[in-house]
C-alpha cells in the first residue's frame, strides 16, 4: 500500500503557493547586476527630482502667463503632496508583493507621459488653475510609490552589509536632478519657455523607463505583474498591531513632530526658493540659485552611507548612529544620512516607537533586516513591528 506521506521530491503545499514574485523576494544580486541597477536606479532617482522640480521652476512664469496670484500658484505647488501622502504604505505593499523594480518602472512611465503632456493639459480650457492642480495632485500619487519601493528591492536584493552605501547612492540622485532641473531648466526656461522644461525632464524620464523595460527587466515577469494588479492583490491575513499602546508613548510623538518639521522646511524651500530668488533679485541668473544650494548636498548624501555602514560594522547600535547622523550637519540635507542609517543594521535594535513613525513618514527607512524571520512580514506597516 502506498505511503500516504508526502514525497520528499514533491513540493509541499506552501511552495505550491509561492508566485514567481515570492521565489525572486529570496534572490540577491551579483556584483554586475548590483552595479547595473545602482545606476540605473540612481539616473530614476534623479529624474524623479527634475520632474518633481519642474513646477517650482516654472510657477514664476506660468504665473505671468495664465495670471495666477501667490496664493493660486500655492495651491499648484501644495497639490502635489496631497496625492503623495496617499500612496507611502501602497507603495511598499506593491513593492513587497511584485516586485520593487516593477513598481517603479510602471509609476516612472506614467509620471513622465504626464509631465510631458502638463503644457497640453495646461491650455485644454479657461481653467488653468483646477486642470494643473488635478495633474498634480495625480503625479503626487503616482511619485509617492517610488521611494517604498525602492526601498522594498534593495532589502531584498542587496547584501546587508553593503544597503546603506547603495541607498545613499542612490538617494544622491534627488540633489542630481534639484541640480540638473535648476540649471539646464533654467536655461530652458530663459530661452525656450516654461513648456521646454517639461518636455525635457518628461522625455528623459520616458527614455529611461524604455531602457530599464528593454535591458534589465524580464519582459514577462513585467507582464505577469500587471496581471496581478489588475486582477487585486489576495488580502493578506490581518496583524495583531497594539496601535493604541504606541500611540502612548512620548517617543513616537516626538519623530512625529521632528519629522513634520523636517518635511515641511525642506519642501517649503525645494518648491518656493525659485520664486523667492527671482523676485528678490530680478537681475540674478536662474540657473545660479536653482543650482548652489545643492551642491554640498551630494557629497554629504555619499559620505554619509559610507559613514553609517562603517560605524554600525564596528559595532556601534543603529540608533547610536542614527541619532549621531540627526544632529550632525550631513544629516540635515534631504534623504541624507539620517534616512540611511539602518538599512545596514539589525532591524530589531530599533525602538517599536521610531519604526512606526518611519514606517509611515519616511518609508526609505524601512527595511527588512533579518534573513528569513521577516519572510511573511515584507509589508512596511508590519515590519516595523518585528
């Protein structure tokens, strides 16, 4: 009579359930791919920045143009973060569930055909202000998924001794596009007009995701993705997460509060410091004051990966490093070190407190570092609690 035990060369029900996005979560890359997609990863971060600064750029001109006041153009500018706050947690499900890279591939094309068409929607009608307000607020939504997923693939795909360096390299990317909008696209804005601007950081955006989609992505795991996508995600089982008991304590308030600050600082100077400068010196040349204040930045977002990895290897406590990287001044610039410091530690020596502030204000931070205990807890919300 046959064995009713399950053969050892038989897969078992769980790997039965496994997708092909499940067996890749497990896979690392090599030296080449890392590479490859370092790069690559680095040129996305950078055009997600020359579109993201297209507007502030040009509000001063678009202003002229279609007669907007201080308060219309900040509804334009202000719009956009309105969608992104929506999609932080989306993203790094979507990411954890199929696939960083293809998240960022589909989000990356739709965001640059809008950012190419934006002078098109801007002239469909009389009502300049609610058509771009409505473009906004939809790149908001689309761009908000970037950076969890991001940092989904790179938990997954990088050695953990190397993701802070990586994450830090490719987080240089935001000061290379502010750098690279703020100065050809002054010099665009000057001699072609606002329009030029968004056909050229849409266009390279475009040519990017061509690139990306031809040469490094599987054309049908791509394929597969969208499937998925369009068919809804199964619902994963509900967490048992003591919300009420973290919302009681002081430390998770206080990165509340930090972060907020953080935020809006530095968003209020990355959306409104082109208008500031070129009415508070009308004389002064654009791609000057677009570009200046940047350029410590990259250097600082380098070093600073470089650093973090290296104090936490010679045994130093995550948030040790964290909070040496908060009060330095490196760690004041964008997606700097602060943001960087435990993608190359051990996940649990983080307080329960800061994980979930992070988890939902800067979700680069968020990732998994313990091999094989976080397998079925890829989400960003739930990982945080591990």
């Amino acid at each position: 009579m046959p064995s009713q035990r399950p053969s050892l060369m038989q897969p078992t029900t769980e790997e039965t359930r496994k997708t092909p996005f499940a067996a890749a979560e497990d896979t690392q890359w090599s030296r080449p791919e890392c590479q490859a997609w370092t790069g690559m990863l680095l040129l996305g971060t950078c055009l997600l920045y020359c579109t993201r600064v297209t507007m502030p750029v040009c509000t001063l001109a678009m202003s002229q143009d279609f007669g907007w006041n201080k308060k219309e153009a900040g509804i334009v500018l202000s719009s956009f973060f309105w969608g992104y706050c929506l999609t932080q947690v989306v993203g790094g499900h979507l990411g954890d569930r199929i696939g960083g890279e293809k998240i960022i591939l589909l989000s990356a094309s739709t965001w640059g055909f809008i950012t190419v068409v934006t002078p098109l929607i801007a002239h469909l009608g009389s009502g300049h202000l609610a058509f771009m307000t409505f473009s906004r607020i939809l790149m908001g939504l689309l761009q908000g998924v970037y950076f969890p997923a991001l940092t989904s693939l790179l938990s997954q795909r990088v050695q953990e001794s190397e993701r802070a360096f990586t994450y830090s390299t490719v987080g240089a990317g935001s000061q290379f596009g502010t750098l690279v909008t703020g100065g050809i696209g002054s010099v665009l804005l000057d001699w072609c007009g606002w329009q030029s601007v968004f056909y050229f950081s849409g266009g390279l955006t475009l040519l990017w995701v061509y690139y990306v989609y031809r040469c490094l992505l599987n054309e049908k795991d791509l394929f597969l993705a969208l499937g998925v996508l369009a068919q809804g995600l199964p619902m994963a089982r509900p967490s048992k997460v003591p919300w009420r008991q973290l919302f009681r304590k002081p430390s998770v308030w206080a990165v509340v509060f930090s972060q907020l600050s953080s935020a809006c600082s530095f968003f209020i100077l990355l959306s409104w410091l082109p208008t500031f400068f070129k009415e508070t010196f009308p004389h002064s040349k654009g791609w000057i004051f677009n570009v200046v204040p940047w350029l410590l930045a990259i250097p600082a977002s380098l070093f600073s990966g470089f650093l973090s990895d290296r104090l936490i290897s010679q045994g130093y406590r995550v948030i040790t490093v964290r909070k040496f990287m908060q009060s330095c001044p490196a760690g004041d610039g964008p997606r700097s070190v602060k943001h960087f410091c435990p993608v190359s530690g051990s996940h649990h020596k983080l307080p329960q407190g800061y994980d979930l502030c992070i988890s939902f204000h800067w979700l680069p931070d968020l990732q998994p570092q313990r091999k094989g205990s976080l397998k079925h807890l890829r989400s960003p919300v739930h990982s945080c609690f591990k």
